[in-house]
C-alpha cells in the first residue's frame, strides 16, 4: 500500500482523536471538580437564562455568553473559573473571552451535565 491508500483515512483519524481528547479532558474535570469547589472555584453556566431555568448544577451560576465579557469585570481573576454549556463549545469560547481579559485558571468543564455529582 502507498500513501495515497492512507489518505483518505487521516481525516477520520484527526476527527476521532479530536473528540477523544475533548471526551478525556472533560472527564478529567469532572474528577477534579468536587475539590476545585471546595477549593473556591467558580462554576460558571454560560448558557441562556431560559436554557439554565431548565437544568443546572445548584452550585453554578448563570452567566450567558453574550454578556460574559462584560460581567468578567465583576469577576475575582485569582479564582480557578469552570465554564460549562449545553455541549461544551459555549463554554470553550468562554474559556477563551476569559484569558483573553487576563484570567489564568480557566477551565472547560463541557456540557452541564459533566458538573454534576
């Protein structure tokens, strides 16, 4: 087999390993998190109101992603931040308004349902 036989699979295997990646680290979080909130981190819901009124972690906070850079103001930037959605895109732009105004322990916790116990 020649290289041209393989191409055809090396999208499929960057597709795959993007979404195991993304998989691990949201488990990883998910472990971590019980002793970052006892720690003093903040759980950030960055989806809608009404989408947060529906469901959430009680120990979360709702901040919706269209006013998250100005509500960031109002934000301790010491304290370890988790931001988590509906399917973990939301939260991972988030993750990057955050650093972008000066926040250094962000973190991406994916969908909401990955932040409960």
């Amino acid at each position: 087999m020649n290289f041209e036989n393989y191409q055809s699979y090396i999208l499929p295997i960057i597709i795959i390993l993007f979404f195991a990646y993304r998989f691990y680290r949201f488990k990883v979080i998910k472990n971590k998190l019980p002793v970052l909130l006892k720690s003093g981190a903040l759980l950030i819901d960055v989806r809608s109101v009404s989408e947060y009124t529906q469901g959430h972690n009680p120990q979360s906070i709702n901040i919706p992603l269209d006013v998250l850079n100005k509500e960031s103001l109002k934000l301790d930037k010491t304290k370890t931040i988790i931001l988590c959605c509906a399917s973990g895109t939301r939260s991972g732009i988030a993750v990057g308004i955050l650093k972008k105004n000066g926040f250094k322990n962000v973190l991406n916790a994916g969908p909401w349902t990955n932040t409960l116990s």
